[in-house]
C-alpha cells in the first residue's frame, strides 16, 4: 500500500441494512484461535510465513493452504479462482500470473444474484524485495484472522439457514452471504505506480464490474454483490490504531468499535489496552479524514463504487517492508484480538445472535490435509 490522493467515487448516503447486535453470551460462544496463529505449527497462520511472489512455489503453497483449509473445515463454502497475467517491471517482458482466492456462502436457497454479500478481504502475496521478506503484518496475519473468523461463524450459517428452510423463506432481502477474498500482486515489484501494484484487485473489480448476473437479479454483477468491502492491511503488531477512514462508512466502524469496546469489557479479549485499536468512535465531521490517501486493494472497488471499511494500521507498523516484518515481530495476542473483533463483526452482520447465543464454542477444525492447486492463467474455475 501507499499513499495518494484519491476521491471516492462512492455515494454519500450510508448503506441501510439491519443490523443485530450480538447479545453477551453469544460474544461468550466465539472461539478463542488456540494456538492456530503460532508462528511455527499454528494451523492458520504457520504456513502463510513464507516467502509468497506471485508466480512462485511459496506463491501456490500459500493458495493450496487455503484451498485446503476450506475444503476441509468449511465445506459448505464455494471456491473459486480469478485468474490473470501480467508483465511487471522486473519480469522483462514474461507474463507473471496472478490468483485470486474467493470463497462464498449465501443461503442454500439464494441464487446468483440475489443476495448482498459482506466481503472480508486481504492480501497474500509478499514482496519480491528485501530478499526473503515475508509480511507477517502485510499480509499474512491479516489472511489467516479472516479464516479464524470464517470458521467462528460457520456453523451458525448452518443452524440459522436451516431453520430459515424450515419456516420457509418470505423475504430474501433480510438474508445475506459472506465472502472471503484473498488477493495477489498487492505489492509493487519495484516501484509502487498505478501499473505496477494492486495487480489481482485491479484485475477482479474489473471482471466482476462485467460479469452480469440474470436480468431478474437484485444484483446485477458480483461487484454490485458486495455490500461492504472490509479490507484488512498491516495488521499484528502490538498497540495498532486503526482510524475511521471513511465518512459513507464511519456506521459500519462504530459497529466494529462497540464490538471490541464489549469484548474487552467481557475479558474476552487477550490484550489489556488503554488505548483501543479503534479508538475514533466518536470522530465528528470536521475532523481529519484519511479514506483515499492510502494505496490498498480496496481501490479498484472504491472507484467503482463500493463501499470500503479499511482496516489498516496507522502509523504503518515499523517493521513495514522491512525484513524485519516476519512471524517473531507479530503480538500473537493482538492478531487473536483482531480475528476475534472481526469474527463477531461478521457475525452481527450475519444477524447470527439468535443462534450463537444458545451455541457453545463451536469445535476446533480437524488437522488439515493437502489436496494441491496448480496455478493457472487467464480463466476462473470453480472447483
């Protein structure tokens, strides 16, 4: 990421959409991640800590965690691949190939189009300079808290689908999918220019602004789809402030600032802070406003219209582009704080008090298994 100027195109007035609190004893039922972010076996987050260009073996053995993690822990989740290529500043003139990782769940009864999705986003491509360089905040931390906060909710979809079917379904518009996106080629290889970063956003938001759904269909492309962009960046080290970047969705960081507010008033929460990572609740108007002077992914979709709730640390971490940005420089218990606020902000969007509330922790995934990913160029292929 960096910084630019840059006017969102999005419009002013605030998204409406219900939204449900979750009640205290169904931010109790949130799991804890255990030790799946340790940074040598954690389940989650040990294997994104490697080396991961695009193009590279790092590159598809990072994509095939996630296939794997999916496949096996969430199955219920549709994946699929948007794929492209591109030549980049340092490839002399060979294509390098960028993959998209998308995972979906609507409701079992949702068609294409049909439903607004919350899209929880990151990056997992590293840079190809310092050499060796892994990204721990930048972003692998940021990946593996959206499969913690993915698999936190799972079950609860399924509980409150089925009883949905079970009474039988009068207005889709009260239901929602969510999506994961877990994106490539954020990083410039040499010099951050328009060209030369953001290569899988720029290359989705451009496919999904095409692709039409039925003429019948409430939404009428899969960018249309996505009801809110939350964008995680630069995430992991200890003490972060996140601020409020947008006014269009200063709501949606409320939300998220209550939700951590109650965690750590419940003890639910592993750090103590005096300071909370999302400290500008309260911002008024007038104050200053950063939303567009950082160069993210989220960009491409902003300037289509989307809405972004950009959740990245400011001041940028220290170790940011550094090699000193691996696995041994995170706050584990911050990037568990972090899955867990997240996990519940997804869960009250999903409206899933109801259930979560009656539901005890829900069960630790089994060990993963490899399944394998071939990288591929230039189509997307549902699996």
């Amino acid at each position: 990421m960096l910084w630019l100027r840059y006017v969102s195109l999005a419009g002013l007035l605030h998204f409406v959409l219900a939204y449900t609190t979750l009640s205290d004893d169904a931010l109790r039922s949130l799991p804890d991640a255990g030790d799946d972010f340790n940074i040598d076996h954690g389940k989650l987050l040990a294997p994104i800590l490697v080396p991961r260009v695009p193009g590279t073996a790092g590159s598809v053995a990072v994509l095939n965690h996630f296939v794997d993690f999916f496949r096996q822990s969430l199955p219920d989740w549709t994946i699929s691949f948007q794929n492209s290529s591109s030549t980049t500043p340092t490839s002399k003139g060979e294509p390098v190939p960028f993959v998209n990782f998308v995972a979906t769940r609507d409701p079992p009864w949702a068609s294409e189009g049909s439903v607004g999705r919350l899209a929880l986003v990151a990056h997992y491509d590293s840079k190809l300079e310092p050499e060796g360089f892994i990204g721990a905040t930048d972003s692998a931390a940021p990946c593996a808290m959206i499969m913690h906060a993915a698999r936190s909710i799972d079950q609860a979809l399924t509980e409150k689908w089925a009883a949905v079917q079970a009474e039988g379904v009068d207005d889709l518009d009260e239901h929602h999918g969510i999506q994961v996106l877990l994106l490539d080629g954020e990083e410039a290889f040499l010099t951050w220019t328009d060209e030369d970063s953001l290569y899988g956003a720029r290359a989705l938001a451009e496919e999904w602004e095409t692709m039409h759904n039925s003429a019948m269909s409430t939404y009428r492309s899969p960018l249309r789809s996505i009801d809110l962009f939350v964008l995680l960046d630069l995430l992991g080290a200890a003490d972060p402030t996140v601020p409020s970047y947008f006014k269009t969705t200063h709501w949606a960081y409320q939300h998220l600032a209550d939700v951590e507010q109650r965690l750590r008033s419940l003890d639910l929460l592993r750090t103590s802070t005096n300071r909370p990572f999302l400290p500008e609740k309260d911002k008024k108007d007038h104050e200053r406003w950063l939303g567009g002077f950082i160069g993210d992914d989220h960009v491409p979709f902003m300037q289509r219209g989307v809405e972004i709730l950009h959740l990245i640390a400011y001041p940028f971490p220290t170790t940011w582009h550094t090699i000193n940005d691996d696995g041994a420089h995170l706050n584990i218990d911050t990037v568990a704080d972090w899955a867990k606020i997240v996990a519940a902000f997804a869960a009250e969007w999903m409206d899933l008090d109801e259930v979560m509330a009656r539901d005890t922790p829900m069960a630790r995934a089994e060990p993963l298994q490899n399944h394998g990913v071939e990288l591929g160029v230039g189509t997307k292929d549902e699996l």
